[in-house]
C-alpha cells in the first residue's frame, strides 16, 4: 500500500475524532461582539491546545486587539508542517467565528451541543466553517501520523471575525503580516460548496450592507397628522430600493444566483403597542452586487432614495454602510491552484468539477484584491445560517482525503 492509500485509509478510521473535535468546537460559541458575542477567544484556544498536541512542526497565534471582547484579542491560529520545498506554501483557510443561533423555538436540538443522527452532525457551526476546519485539520493529522513530508510547507490558518466582514481577521492579518504569504503560495478556502463536491468557487459578487435610521416623530395612533410615521417612510424606502433592481439588471451564468441583489433583511422594533405612530425606524439592506457594477454608484442611489424620501415624508434618514467590498478578478480556470485543485477532486472522487461564482463573501475576496490566487471548494449540504445546521460525515471525511492529496501533490 502505497503512502497515499495508507494516509486515505487512516482518514476513513477518523470518524469518532471528528465527532469529538466538532463537539469540543461547537460548544465553545464564538460569536463576534456585532451579533452580541464575546469572540472567539475560548474556541480558539482550546483549537490551540488541540493543535500544539497533533505534532504540527509549528503553532502560532497572531491576535487582533478588540477592545469590545473581554480578552481584548480576536485571534487566529497558523499550523505548519513542513514541506520538501519550503520556498512555497500550501494555505488552507477557515474561519473560526459563527452566527448565532437565531430563534431557538426553530432548532430540534440546543444549537451549542451536537447531536450525530446517522451520517450528520447538528449543531450551530458544524458546517460554517467547522466542516472545512475539521477536513483540513483530519487532512494534516493524517500526514503527521504517517510521517509523511507534503511537497510544499503546508499552513492551517484559523482566522477571526469571517461572519462581519474579517475586520479582526484576514484583513487584520494581510495588513500587519502581509510578509507571511507570498504570489506563488497555493491558497484553498474551505468555506464553499455544493452536495456533490463538484464546484469551485472562482468570482465573487460585490457587498454593500446598508443601515438607514428614520427619523420621525411619534404620536398617538388615532392622532396622525401631529406624527411623522417612519414605519411609512421605511415602507417606502423598501420598495423604492427594490426599483434598483432594474438599474443593475445584467445576468452572468456563472454565478449561483446570475443577478445582482438588492435585500431588505434587518429592520429594528420600534414601539411595542398597536396604537402609537413610530417616531423610528431602521432599515437594512444586504447587496450582493456583479463585479461589473461599481457599488460606490449603488452607494449614491441609496442616498437619492433616502433624499427623495425626506422631502416625501419629512423625516430624517442616517445612512451608514457596514459593508463595502468592491468585487476582485475572478481566480483563473488557468491558474496553477485551480488545476491542482480540480486534479485532486477528480482523482480522490471522480466528480469534474466546474467553476462557479458566488454572491456570500469569504476571506478569498480579500486576497484576490491583492493579485493572489484562490480556489474554494468543499462539500457542504448548504445548512449553514440555518435552524438545525448539520455536517456530513462522510463530506468531511471525503473532503480531508482531497485535502491530503492537494497537500502531497
């Protein structure tokens, strides 16, 4: 048997660890401070631990300071085995940070303590990302066991802050350790997929996440006239935003979803009773946008819109913008991770895989704006964000096996 068939072997014994490993992960919630958690500090360093035990050659921490999380860090964690040729890297990138778990009254099962029923595993996390983070991990322990020396240093990071935007995450650490990667380095971002394992993730579409704070002024339900109801100008504003659609109507095939998107998602309480005007109301919008649109121009729509509705209804509207990332170029089907990547999917599971473009965001797009290559793929049930969020088994265990071979090859 040779070194490849014994790594893929020792893979498929792995089941009982991988359950372990998603538990000790999932029951240490890491939520970042803008949906009202503490960070990932505790998950992370019980990764730490967990990692330092494995007999990588190296583990280190690189901490982003947050002086809104009780430890004052978010920080993210790099485990390399060293490669033949250590002139060149071989990144595999996850995210440690979750959603939270949204409305309990949805879940079969506390979101924060796996269940295993059959080949799944439930709990919040157990996909996004901790599946890519699992496989890669299982990948490298396989290789460790077998004292095997992959081809090129092999580098497990395990960065911060994904789910809001990687403020304290990927993008804290390409501006402060931009040293660490270099052009050539070959970059796979578990944090996408389909149930067959057959896409990767090439393009992404542009973000543009948008608060608007209306302003009013509250009064008495059967009293409109002396009120300004900023639910009605928040109605409007909906609608009005929706016409955008029509300004920014181009379709790509290459994308899941082939046109841009303009969503109405977050909209705050405003008065609890049935009988009084609101004087308040925020609105936001999620904006996943075609790379050939310039979101700063969707940006100064926004504001027409909200102009146009001050003068309408006489409130004020604060505009913010949480997001703001103008779509990268795409990786290229030509580009050495891409082929690699392709050869190894298609050796270890027979499926040919096929580009693709999304409309989420990962931490690809932040290198793919500094002129680095990056494929993403795995093989994901598409749970993630959801009530009852699983992981496959078997997907994970599959993954680590293309992971390993990616790694030797």
């Amino acid at each position: 048997m040779n070194t490849r068939d014994k790594i893929f072997q020792q893979i498929d014994s792995y089941r009982d660890i991988l359950i372990d490993l998603q538990s000790n992960l999932t029951s240490r919630p890491a939520v970042a401070p803008d949906a009202g958690g503490q960070g990932e500090y505790e998950k992370v360093m019980w990764l730490k631990s967990y990692l330092n035990k494995m007999g990588f050659d190296a583990v280190e921490e690189l901490d982003a300071p947050d002086d809104r999380v009780p430890q004052k860090i978010r920080p993210t964690l790099i485990a390399t085995i060293n490669g033949k040729d250590t002139s060149r890297n071989i990144w595999i990138i996850a995210h440690t940070d979750v959603v939270p778990a949204g409305e309990l009254n949805l879940w079969l099962s506390d979101p924060f303590q796996i269940k295993v029923d059959g080949d799944l595993i439930f709990g919040r996390g157990t996909e996004d990302n901790q599946q890519g983070l699992c496989s890669a991990v299982l990948a490298a322990k396989a290789i460790i066991d077998n004292k095997a020396v992959p081809a090129y240093n092999v580098k497990l990071m395990f960065v911060a802050d994904e789910e809001v935007g990687s403020e304290y995450g990927i993008n804290y650490i390409l501006a402060h350790n931009k040293s660490l990667f270099n052009k050539n380095d070959l970059i796979l971002v578990p944090d996408v997929g389909d149930p067959i394992g057959q896409e990767i993730e090439i393009a992404e579409k542009s973000i543009l996440w948008v608060t608007c704070r209306i302003i009013g002024k509250q009064a008495h339900g059967s009293k409109p006239d002396i009120g300004i109801n900023a639910a009605r100008a928040a109605a409007n504003l909906i609608v009005q935003a929706d016409g955008l659609r029509y300004k920014y109507s181009a379709s790509d095939k290459v994308f899941g979803v082939p046109t841009s998107t303009i969503e109405p998602t977050k909209c705050s309480n405003n008065v609890s009773n049935m009988n009084t005007i609101p004087g308040e109301q925020i609105v936001g919008f999620d904006c996943r946008i075609l790379p050939q649109y310039d979101i700063i121009e969707l940006a100064k729509d926004f504001r027409k819109i909200c102009d146009g509705i001050e003068a309408s209804f006489g409130v004020k509207i604060e505009m913010t913008e949480q997001q703001h990332v103008q779509s990268a170029p795409p990786t290229k089907t030509t580009d050495e991770v891409y082929i690699r990547l392709a050869q190894s999917i298609e050796e270890v599971t027979g499926v040919k895989p096929v580009p693709v473009g999304i409309g989420g965001g990962t931490v690809a797009a932040s290198f793919r704006q500094l002129g680095y290559s990056v494929g993403l793929w795995s093989t994901l049930n598409e749970k993630c964000h959801s009530p009852n969020e699983c992981s496959s088994i078997s997907n994970t265990l599959k993954d680590a096996k293309v992971f390993a071979d990616f790694m030797l090859r």
